[in-house]
C-alpha cells in the first residue's frame, strides 16, 4: 500500500530526527503559567503549546496538547453522551518544583521543568509522562515511563502475544491476508491504547498512522507517534483489571445490546451466487437438524464476478430475481439476511455517476474525486466523514432495510486502500488520509447504526465490520479477525486476538470459524477443532472462500455429528451467553474474558485459554492429533463441563480429549442457565428454564446474577425493561440451601417460571427419594429437581445432604 509505505519512510525519517534534536524540541517546555476554568485545568507550555487537562470520571482523565495556530480534530474515542465527572480540580501542593492537583481518585502531580504530568491512584498505581507531548512539524506524539517489571498488553489486533512489551507496531489499520500465528505486528483493526498490569490504560485518542512502541526502542519507555493531527490522550486507572475494562468501557462506551438472534449459527461463505442457492443452503440446515438464525450475503448480490461490481449497491436481479420474497420467505423461518456494502465506488459501477455528481467522493488536491486502481477495479471512496458522503451512501441501505434486510456487514473498511494524498472533509476542515485513517471505519459504524435506529426505533441494529477504532463498540460494530489462514496456526492466534480487543470494549471480535484464506483440501480435525473452539466465541459463523464448503451441512456424516453437537450446545446455552451479553451492555465487561482476570500476576501471558463468562474455562485446541493438552487451572475446585470430573486448581493438568471433545471446566459453585432444543433463538421459551448447579464442600457460599429481556427492543436497558434474578447457593456438611430473588419487569414477561435444577457434585443421593419432582441419577451422580418459582417474588428451597 503506497501511503502505508511512505507513513514508514516518514516514520523512520522522523525517528531519527526525534531523538536527535528532542531535548531542543521539548526538554525546553517549561510551565509558565496554568489556571482552573470549570472542571479544567489549563496548563501552558513555554513552546506556545497548550495542555487541557479534563476529568472524564473519578477515576479517567483526558488530557490534550494544542499547538497554537492549529485546528483541534474532534475525539472519537470518547463517548459524546458520557456523564463527566463534575469534581473540578483543586490544587492542594504547590512548590518551586512541582504542583499537585487532586480530582476524584486521582492526583495529578504537574512537573514545572520541563512540564510533564505523573497521575497517581488512590491505591499507590501510577503512571508518568517520561516527556511531555512532542511536535516536530507532522511527527508528533507522547512517551511514558514503563518499570522493569510492568506487562503491557494493548495495540489490538496483533499476532505478538499476550504480553506486548519490547514490540513496536504501525498504528495503521491494514488487511493482511491469510495471516498464521506466525508473529504479525499490523491488522486490520489496531488500537492505539496499552493495559498495564499495574491497572491502568493509556488511549491515545488519534485516529492518525503512527507507530506504538512499548519498550522496543527503549526498554523503559512507552512511546506513541502519529503522523499529525490530534494528540491527546485518556489516562483511566483501577483497583483491578475486570474493573479497569468497565473503566474504559464507561469513558469510550459501551456495546449496545445486539438482537438475541445475533448469538446464534451463520450460514455464510464468499459467497452465494444466487436465490435459489442461498434457498438451498437454508433448506439443508433444515434437513440436517442443525440450528441456523441468519444468512449472510457476500458480494455476489450486487454482481456475478468479484471485481467490477463494487458500488453498484443494487441487487444482480438476474441472480438474485425476487430477493424481497426470499428475505421474506427467511424471516417466516425466523431467519434473518444480512448482506455486505464496501466504501468504494467503482468508476464503472452504476451509481458512481451519482457519486460523483453528489461530490460525495473523497478528493485530490485538485478538488476532484480521487480516483485509484486496487484489486476491485478502479475506484473512489465515499467520503464517510462527510454529513453529506453519509445521507448520499444511507439512501442504499435504507432501500436494502425497506426490503427486509435485518443485518448490515460492513468490509474493507481499514479502509483497504487508502492513499496518502485523498483528503477528507470533517467538521469545516480538510485532513490528510493519513491524518483520519484508523477513523474511517469508526465513522462509517457510527453512519449505519445511528441511521438504521432512528429508521426502525424499535429493532435492534446488527453490524459486522472488520475495522474501527476506540469506541467503536457503542456503534454496535461486531469486528471478525479478517482473513485469516485455513490452519492450525490461524485457530491458534484466534484466543489472542479476540481477547485483546474484547479489553477495550470490542467485546464481540470473533473469526471466520474454520478459517477463510488457503487451503487445497477439508482438513476435518481442523475445521471441527474451530467450531468447537467457537463454540464460546462471541459470534459463531463459520465462513470461508467457496473452494470448501465453511457450512458444516456440506461436509461428511461425522463432521456434522460433532459440529452439530456442538452447534446444539450454543443454543442450549443461550441463556446463560445472552445473560452476559447483557452484563456486557451495563458494564462493560467481555464474554470472552482472560485468565489473567483471575490472578494477573500468574496468568498475565496465557493466549491458550480463556474464561467464558465467570462460569466456564475454555481450552482450545489448535493442534492436529492431540491425545491430551495441558490445562491451567486457577486455585479452587473445577468440574469437568461435560463428565463431572472434580479437579483441585492452582495447578496444570494433562487433560485427555479425542476428536469429538474439547477441554472445558466449570468452577464449583458456578450457577449456567440452559434451555435444551433450540432449533431458533426465536424458540427460547421465557416461562422454563433448566438451572445447573456445581456443588462442592469447599464452597460455603456463591451467588450469580441472570438478566433477561424480550430480545429485541431497542431501548430495553434505557427503559429498564429489564428482569433481574439474583441466584445464591449455601452449603454446609448437612444442607444446600438454593434462593432465588427476582427484581424488575419487561413487556410479556411470564408472571412465573418452571426451573429444572440440575445439581452437579454431590457423592450420594440426598433422602428425597419419596418426592415426585426429585429424581437422582446414579449413574451421571446428578440431582433434579422441578420447581415453579414466581418472576416477582422471592423463592427458597432446602435440600438435605
């Protein structure tokens, strides 16, 4: 990509010069003066920079450097509607040396020369400026002091490792195809913004190509570097790091809730040609008993070849000759059609002369549409920060939304070429490519969501997308990991990936499950090992390149065995998965979740394994032939989530698996909500539920909470259409006492609720033999029980052990 290969010329150029003439640059920038305005504190530089300090909650700061003379970029990291904190700042030490401000949690300690802040937690966390904000004509950044032992994870989607210290990366969002788990520094959706495990989170808020560099120029130095426009960034800090991502969750947003549909099976692939093709398929998910909820259409519905077509944004009706009755025909089957748009507007495609008569293409210096050659054809490229780029590109889909379209999948939107010399137009302004680039696709999720709400208040929007930026979770943007290779070593950097995004609120990054790029042949193990492995993936759809089948329907009769089982078991689990989709949405913490949440210090580095919710502890297997793997479990008791084996934690475990199994465990005292036989989402009956329970001696007392709504209105948590159900377990050497506490009201909800309880974990039967809703299995050691609990009121029953 030429201006990706330029932004690195420049970079190394600049690099040099910056450690050069640094100390002549910005050694110099002694305070001179600062004043409290408001909640703000306003300090100014000798070098007639000014830095903004301003509280976004008691525990979040943003501070922002301005060069005199220079328009300011607006944020987009920051939530426009987020509730700041109201503390303004006081200063509480002052001294020839330093000034020490006090705001909320934080104190900030202001060094007068050179100028540089220090932010200090109420439990002793912090971090410093080791130089303030640099400028040197379009190199500009910000460095941070790093101790000896700090781990860094952050940068997004990077194959490196949990633990990114001693890497530097191209804050430059960039496909790259049929990536491995070979170490890859530069994807398609990069983050500017670190973790430390000293609990806190430095988000560079530019949208600008630059470079992260934590440790691997200087060891001790956290270092961002940006090609121009805004520097400014957000310091959030935490007493723990689940509570440091509802932090950054709380100051960026956080992720609407999706449609419950979107947590079921996608029958996707590039792509189908046809109506009666995409018809078929949906008929064979019937036929073969597998669950299915969606269907997603690749380019081939807007035209018969891959290149050529792009920006025509109308249907191929010779392929495609009613697509309004097959959309129709689906949404009868509660099944729902998503359908893929890309930025760029071929200059042969039907609608670029619209385009280009709107003005709605980005230009060249000349004023005139920019016009480029990649891959697709010859092309422009909507002009997504444009007000009127936006309402020209809505228009299509809000045509595609009238005919029943319920899902939008946004590609190619890094975007995947990107000159340096187009330029936008945002806000009265005209910035470089360079400038906006890891905005662009931020810009285009914030277009198709806000649009798509205020066009159907009442439903829920759905958006795949593959690039963004911090933030870009409030958009309702569910990011997939790209192209990644049909290998081992593609299932393998997926744990890693997902996770490392899902820490800065993208809480739904999930892959192509059984790979997309490569391949000559079905690799059966591989592709059964990825969809189980998806299995707790936040969104499951396998999709591929059409040479082999991605839809299990298609493939041999034990290949659909295990990957049906599997399938079923997602929607079995459904309520428990949506339950946390929920959590995610109030709090802002992830599905997938990181060993290191349990015990940073031990499993800081772990990419082998992850929790799924609280509950569960999943460990993938991205390795042909494996007759057992090793399993880290943290201390306490763990089951097996499929046989009951007890475990003792705090140590690794040779876990034995064969091909139509997977390691996953459950922590004793784990309550997980299920709901058996789900061919739909849109089968998930209120009114039963089948409630497990993991029993064990060495745990007195655990409690889980369980949300539910209707699954679809939009504004169920704005509104409190909301039930919440808190569940407790108490234990002793004679009894188990289970209490269920209901609280809230949602539309239609059942005033009471059959529950099945299945308990796990106990060595005998209990003397309940004479109940009628008690049965004991022997065999499986496993205890039911049916009980009616009301939805309103408090229930508690006693089981004597």
């Amino acid at each position: 990509m030429h201006s990706s290969l330029f932004i690195a010329a420049i970079m190394r150029r600049c690099l040099f010069i910056f450690f050069v003439v640094f100390s002549a640059v910005t050694c110099g920038a002694d305070l001179v003066s600062y004043e409290v305005t408001g909640d703000s504190l306003r300090l100014q530089r000798a070098d007639n920079v000014t830095v903004t300090v301003k509280p976004l909650t008691s525990q979040s700061l943003e501070v922002i450097y301005e060069k005199s003379g220079e328009p300011l970029m607006p944020s987009l990291a920051i939530n426009p509607h987020l509730m700041r904190a109201e503390t303004p700042f006081s200063l509480t030490i002052k001294s020839p040396q330093t000034l020490t401000f006090s705001q909320g949690s934080i104190k900030l300690q202001v060094d007068r020369s050179p100028l540089r802040l220090s932010f200090i937690y109420a439990d002793g966390t912090k971090v410093s400026e080791a130089a303030g904000g640099f400028f040197y004509n379009t190199f500009r950044g910000i460095q941070f002091a790093l101790a000896p032992d700090e781990k860094i994870m952050g940068g997004g989607e990077r194959v490196l490792g949990m633990n990114r210290r001693g890497h530097r990366m191209p804050l430059y969002n960039k496909a790259a195809y049929g990536y491995s788990d070979e170490p890859v520094d530069q994807m398609y959706f990069g983050l500017p913004a670190i973790m430390s495990s000293s609990r806190y989170a430095i988000m560079l808020d530019s949208p600008a190509s630059g470079y992260l560099d934590i440790g691997h120029t200087q060891p001790d130095k956290l270092q961002f570097e940006i090609a121009g426009g805004r520097l400014a960034y957000i310091v959030s800090m935490a007493a723990s790091l689940p509570e440091l991502v509802k932090q950054i969750t709380t100051v960026t947003g956080k992720q609407p809730l999706p449609p419950r549909w979107a947590l079921g099976n996608f029958a996707s692939r590039f792509g189908y040609r046809t109506e009666q093709e995409t018809r078929d398929v949906v008929d064979k998910f019937n036929q073969d008993d597998i669950p299915l909820d969606a269907v997603v259409l690749d380019l081939y519905w807007f035209g018969n070849t891959i290149q050529g077509h792009m920006g025509n944004l109308n249907w191929d009706t010779n392929a495609f000759p009613d697509p309004v009755a097959m959309i129709r025909d689906f949404k009868q089957q509660d099944i729902h059609t998503v359908v893929i748009t890309e930025p760029f507007i071929l200059s042969g495609s039907s609608e670029y002369s619209s385009a280009r008569d709107a003005g709605i293409l980005a230009k060249n210096i000349n004023g005139k549409p920019h016009l480029f050659d990649f891959y697709f054809g010859n092309t422009g490229l909507v002009d997504i920060f444009s007000p009127k780029a936006q309402q020209w590109f809505w228009q299509y889909y809000e045509r595609l939304l009238n005919q029943g379209i319920d899902g939008w999948w946004g590609d190619l939107g890094e975007p995947e070429v990107h000159p340096g010399t187009l330029l936008h137009n945002w806000q009265e302004h005209t910035w470089s490519a360079d400038e906006v680039h890891n905005g662009y696709g931020h810009k285009w999720a914030e277009m198709v969501y806000t649009n798509t709400l205020n066009a159907r208040p009442e439903q829920r929007p759905f958006l795949l997308m593959r690039s963004g930026f911090l933030g870009s979770q409030r958009y309702g943007m569910m990011p997939w990991t790209g192209d990644v290779s049909r290998t081992w070593g593609g299932l393998n950097a997926q744990i890693e990936l997902s996770l490392q995004m899902s820490l800065f609120g993208l809480a739904y990054t999930h892959s192509d499950l059984g790979g997309f790029a490569g391949g000559d042949k079905f690799d059966a193990q591989l592709y059964t090992r990825w969809l189980q492995a998806g299995t707790f993936f936040p969104v499951f759809r396998p999709h591929a390149h059409e040479g082999i089948a991605p839809e299990p329907v298609f493939h041999d009769e034990h290949t659909k065995a295990i990957a049906r089982r599997f399938i079923k078991l997602r929607y079995a689990m459904l309520p428990y998965n949506y339950s946390l989709s929920i959590e995610n949405s109030l709090t802002g913490m992830p599905l997938m979740r990181p060993m290191s949440f349990t015990e940073p210090a031990r499993y800081f580095d772990n990419a082998s394994q992850f929790m799924w919710g609280d509950a569960l502890l999943v460990r993938p297997i991205a390795e042909p032939d494996v007759k057992q793997v090793d399993v880290t479990l943290p201390d306490g008791i763990w089951f097996d989530f499929f046989d009951d084996t007890r475990l003792t934690g705090g140590r690794v475990i040779q876990a034995a698996t064969t091909p139509e199994t997977l390691p996953v465990y459950v922590k004793a005292g784990a309550f997980m909500p299920m709901q058996s036989g789900l061919s739909r989402t849109a089968d998930y009956q209120a009114d039963t539920m089948t409630m497990h329970y993991w029993a064990d001696g060495s745990v007195g007392q655990s409690g889980y909470t369980w949300y539910e709504d209707d699954g679809k209105a939009a504004d169920s948590l704005q509104q409190g259409k909301l039930l919440r159900v808190d569940f407790s377990a108490v234990q002793s050497a004679k009894s188990l006492e289970l209490s269920v506490t209901p609280e809230g009201h949602y539309p239609d909800m059942p005033g009471t609720r059959t529950i099945t309880w299945h308990i796990h974990g106990l060595q005998s039967a209990p003397p309940v033999s004479t109940q009628k809703n008690w049965e004991w299995n022997e065999t499986n050691r496993l205890l039911s029980i049916t009980t009616t609990v009301s939805n309103t009121q408090p229930t508690a029953f006693s089981i004597t052990l």
